[in-house]
C-alpha cells in the first residue's frame, strides 16, 4: 500500500498500459487515471496490499481493484461517469466476490466485502449490509468521495487473523466453470489449465484431456484407428474434455477434430453462446448469421454429421471426431426406421455406432474416434447404451484399436458383456486415465452425485452418510410448498447465479400447480437470456425436463417431483400419465429411463437445491396425497432438511 502511495500515478500507469493485452483505447486509459486519483486519497490511513486489474479466468475479465487488508479482502468496481448504481454492475460486483470465494484459494475462508463505486454518484448506502454465512456480504453502493469511509468502516466490521497480502496474490485461482463458460473460454483460445481446478481431487481432467491427446498422436504417427472410451461421473468435465480437444485442433490448424452431440439442447445453447460471445468480442461488426457459420464446425450436432455420411461416399474432413454422450446413440432400429420415415432410404441396416465408426473408416490413414460415455443418463427410448459401440468394433471393425476406461466395467454402463466378448476379436487397453473421478459441477460439494445415485438406489445407509457430508457447503432441502420453494431458492441466488425449475417429461400432474411439462421451453432463451425476458429460467415459471437440461447445468435448481417415479415400502413404482389416470410402467428400459431421468434433474445444481414433492389432493384421483406421501417421507427420512 505504501509503494502505491508513494509511486508516480503515471508509473502506475505506465505499469498497467504494458501489462494491457489488448489494443488500448483513449476510455480505458482515462477511467485509469481516474480511479487511480480516487485510491490514492481513498487508502490513506490504511494498510495491507492493493492488486489492480486482478484476473478472473472463469468470468473472463479482470477487478478493477482488490485491497486487501487485515482480516478483509474489499474486491472494488468502478464505474467512471456514473451517477446511478444499475443492476448490471451491482450482480458484476456480487460476481467478483462470489468467484473469489469459491475459485480462489487464499479467499475461501475470508471476510470479503465488495464494493461498487459509482464515481460521480452523491448518495451511499448507510451501512454496510450483514455477511452470508459464507462470508460475504452484499456490495456496498458508494460514491468516489465515499470509498475511504466506506473502506475504513467495513474494516471495523471484520475479525479474524490478518492476510499476508503477498502470498494471497500468490495463491492459486482454481475456477470450475459451467460448461457454457468453458466453452466461451476454450473457443476464445484459453486453455483447459486457465479455466480449471488445480487442485488435487480435480487434476484429472488435465490427465485424462493430455492421455487422448497422446492416443490422437500417436494414431497420427502410427497411421492407424482407434476408438477411445472417456468415462466420468455426472459433471466431472467430459464435455470439457471434449470440446478442450476440438480447441486445441483448431489452434493447431492441423487433423482438425469436431465437436458432436446428440443433446440437440446442449448444442444448440453452446452455439448460441459462442456466437453472443464472438459478437460481443467483435464489436458487432459482422452480420450475426455470418459469426454463427463460423461456430457450427466446432459444435455439431451428431445427427447433422451422420446424414453428411449417408450422403456422400468420401471420408470426413476430420480425422478426430469426439462424440459426447456416446451411450445415448441410436440403436438398429430406431436408426433404420429413421432413415426409412424421414430419408426415404428403406435399406438402412446400422445403428448409429456402426455407421459412424464406419464414417471415419473410411480414411485411409488414421482416425480416432473419442467417445465421452455417462453412466446412466440414457433418457430416451432407442438409446443404445455404450455396449452397441463395443458391438460394432467387435462384429464390424476388430482392426481398430480400443482404449478403454477401466471404470467401463462398473454396472452403471452395462458394458462387462460386450467388453468380454470384444476382448476375444480385438486389442483392448486399459488407461485409468481415462476415467474422471470428480465432479466439477457441483464445487461446493463433490459427492452430489454419489449421493443421488444411493438416494435412486435405495442405498438408505449411504444417503445418509453422504447427505450429512454434502450438505456442509451444498444446502439440499425440501418442502410441500413451491410458492415457499421459489422463496428459498431466490433468497440463496446472488449477483448472476442461474436457477430455475426443472422437471420429468413424464410429470404430468404438475399442471395445477401452473407447471405444465407439455410447454415447449427453448433451451437457448432459457439458459441465456437474463433475469428480465419471462422465456429465461430466472422467471421460475416454465419447467425444463431431462431432454432440455442434460449436459448443462445451473447454479442453483428446483426440482418438481411429481407421481411418475413415487416411493412405496422400500422401492421405486414406475407410472405413466394415460388419459385420465396414472398406469404402471412394466418394461425395464422404460422404468431405467425414468429414473435416469431423475438422475440428471437431480445433479444439475452446482450450489444447491430445493426438491418440490406436491402435497396432492383428496378430491383429485389423480395427485392423491398416498402418491406423493411416501417419496416426501423417504427423502425427509434420509436428513434432507424441510423448509
């Protein structure tokens, strides 16, 4: 603090201006100069450490200044010019000290007191607002002539050991993005290392993404094919994996890989979001149509990629294709008959692993295809699972070389049969590389999914132990009541946090509670518009099911739980909405599809989740309460707090 106060502010400038990566326009260099003369009266009397320009790798931007003294870190937002706080700016000041407590490591267990600065504004707020249990309290809203008494008051607010101001400059940024902002990131050319953990429970995702890349090259030099198998527990970053190697092909401009995903959704909102991103890094000069084609190659949906092959008799342009998702590939029949009904060929006789594997056979060099497989997320009836890719290898392509995730055995992917059987024609191996152990959605608390998958199993004892683990940092509660469910999750979002309701397609006797699943909700306006557009999922209004919210995810998540899975004794009933009343589901694949589809509603949330169990209704056959009772006994039976 002193060597700030004591050096030339057109040094200090002069310091910044070098560091500035991008070209420097005459605005940024004044809104310097202004808040660099507005720091240096407003620290007098202070100590500790002042970091300018502090980068945010997950949000893509940098603080305008963090200063941290004794027990308190102060992240500041100045808006030169401004007389009024505008909502934007007062989210981007919550955003800078929610990223900080998260994502940096020297921030987790401190006071951290935001403020936003508006610097030609009269007016201040009169006291500083009262911490979150986390820490962090509410930005404050002040003047430039305010900030020193702003400061100097927060100050006396804190307790606790002082910070040593250089090693928290030191420390390191350990950012989990969701897979939008990882997306934005890796297109606009940052690497996989700048927008991750690097911790050591999340360092596998840059072991597993460094092994494909080692298997694509050595494919390349040894000029052969080989199928590789990515396996992962929900939210640990397989699409990060995926789409961090269709980058760094890209940036290599050599054996190009692209994108694929059959989650129309997910593809379609990652489109969407590079090309608002392009457009705003651009200026908006281009035409948006003209942004948008140069996006689409390097995210494509599967199905658009597999009707360029029945097209055409020539190998593709990429000789490394990653295919996310890969279990949820349409089986023989569901394929033929497609192609039958919508592409008028009635000789189709694949299903959709074996054609594409024999897409890229067709190279006469080298190939590599990457399949990112999730234990049971198959949602969706004619989804072949993992086992019809190992099928098509064995019966179709035993000169490919297969390397595999160990964890591919695990039950949950259903693959222990067709792998025996592959063993027999082709050549298996084995890379625990490949297998990502740690979920990257869910930061707070990294056995969410682990504890989802005993609440569906019925393992009761290990629900219980992992609730009582997850829920020190990752609040899970549920109610009777959605108007108070709305209340709780709107009172927990702050700054730009995401939230929203979700739902199973089959949830169909939520209509009298104004939640009706039937409601085409477009993913895109859901997941990206903001808090104003009624269509975004801050309304708390239209319920996005399994098939628009698989693969992405939210910060904070309502989960509406209606009659179609229900508890009863100790196990899951399976129903369907016919006519006019509940029937039973009796088919295997369709009961496993339900219940996936509460698997992927139930780990969408990164911070936390309130679940929605109706109350039903006597007079109505349809929601009596005796369909509801049990499953809001079962989940308050486990420890899941009510609200």
């Amino acid at each position: 603090m002193d060597l700030f106060l004591a050096t030339d502010p057109y040094e200090v400038l002069g310091a910044l201006s070098a560091a500035h990566i991008y070209d420097l326009e005459v605005e940024q260099r004044q809104a310097w100069e202004e808040e660099l003369n507005i720091l240096r009266v407003a620290l007098r009397g202070l100590s500790g450490t002042l970091c300018l320009e502090f980068d945010v790798p997950r949000l893509g931007s940098r603080i305008d200044a963090v200063l941290v003294s004794g027990p308190a870190i102060f992240p500041i937002e100045f808006k030169c010019g401004e007389r009024q706080f505008r909502l934007p700016d007062y989210n981007q000041a919550w955003d800078y000290a929610l990223d900080l407590k998260n994502f940096h490591a020297a921030s987790h267990d401190a006071p951290i007191c935001p403020v936003l600065v508006a610097t030609e504004s009269d007016t201040a707020d009169e006291t500083w607002q009262g911490p979150y249990p986390d820490g962090v309290r509410p930005p404050y809203r002040c003047g430039a002539r305010h900030l020193g008494d702003v400061l100097q008051r927060g100050l006396a607010l804190t307790s606790g050991p002082p910070i040593d101001g250089e090693a928290w400059g030191a420390a390191p940024y350990q950012p989990t993005p969701t897979i939008i902002e990882a997306a934005r990131a890796l297109y606009a050319r940052h690497s996989v290392e700048a927008i991750s953990r690097s911790d050591a429970g999340a360092k596998n995702l840059r072991v597993t993404s460094a092994s494909v890349e080692e298997i694509i090259e050595r494919s390349r030099g040894d000029r052969d094919k080989c199928v590789v198998f990515v396996t992962g527990v929900p939210g640990a970053g397989k699409t990060l994996v995926g789409l961090n190697v269709a980058t760094r092909r890209r940036m290599l401009g050599e054996a190009r890989a692209v994108y694929l995903s059959g989650n129309g959704p997910l593809v379609a909102v990652l489109q969407e979001a590079l090309t608002r991103d392009e457009l705003a890094r651009i200026g908006h000069t281009e035409r948006k149509g003209a942004v948008r084609q140069r996006v689409k190659p390097f995210i494509q949906n599967v199905h658009h990629f597999r009707d360029e092959g029945v097209r055409t008799t020539i190998a593709p342009y990429d000789h490394v294709v990653i295919f996310d998702e890969a279990q949820r590939a349409w089986t023989r029949a569901k394929t033929a008959d497609f192609m039958k009904r919508r592409k008028k060929i009635a000789t189709f006789d694949q299903s959709e692993p074996e054609f594409l594997i024999s897409y890229l056979d067709r190279h006469d060099t080298w190939a590599v295809v990457i399949c990112l497989v999730g234990g049971g997320q198959e949602i969706h009836t004619g989804e072949a699972g993992i086992g019809e890719w190992l099928e098509a290898v064995r019966l179709h392509f035993p000169h490919w070389r297969v390397h595999v995730s160990p964890n591919l055995t695990d039950s949950e992917y259903a693959a222990q049969s067709p792998l025996e059987r592959l063993a027999a024609v082709a050549s298996i191996v084995w890379d625990d590389r490949l297998h990502l152990a740690t979920s990257m959605r869910s930061f707070r608390a990294e056995k969410v999914s682990a504890f989802v998958k005993a609440v569906l199993d019925s393992d009761v004892v290990s629900a219980r132990t992992l609730l009582r683990e997850v829920t020190r940092r990752y609040p899970i509660v549920v109610t009777r009541d959605l108007a108070r469910a709305k209340t709780w999750i709107r009172s927990h979002a702050r700054g730009s946090e995401r939230y929203g309701l979700v739902a199973s397609s089959q949830a169909q006797r939520l209509k009298p509670h104004a939640i009706d699943v039937r409601v085409n909700v477009d993913p895109v306006q859901w997941f990206l518009n903001d808090r104003h557009d009624t269509r975004s999922s801050y309304y708390l209004e239209d319920a996005a099911t399994e098939f628009q919210v698989q693969g992405l995810e939210l910060d904070w998540v309502c989960v509406t739980w209606d009659a179609d899975l229900r508890r009863h004794a100790e196990s899951w009933r399976y129903h369907s909405f016919r006519g006019d009343g509940w029937t039973t589901v009796h088919k295997e694949d369709r009961k496993r599809y339900l219940l996936n589809a509460y698997r992927v509603l139930l780990t969408r949330a990164r911070q936390g989740m309130v679940i929605f169990v109706p109350p039903g209704d006597e007079s109505d056959p349809t929601r009596a309460p005796s369909f509801y009772d049990d499953t809001y006994q079962y989940l308050t039976g486990l420890g899941v707090a009510e609200v």
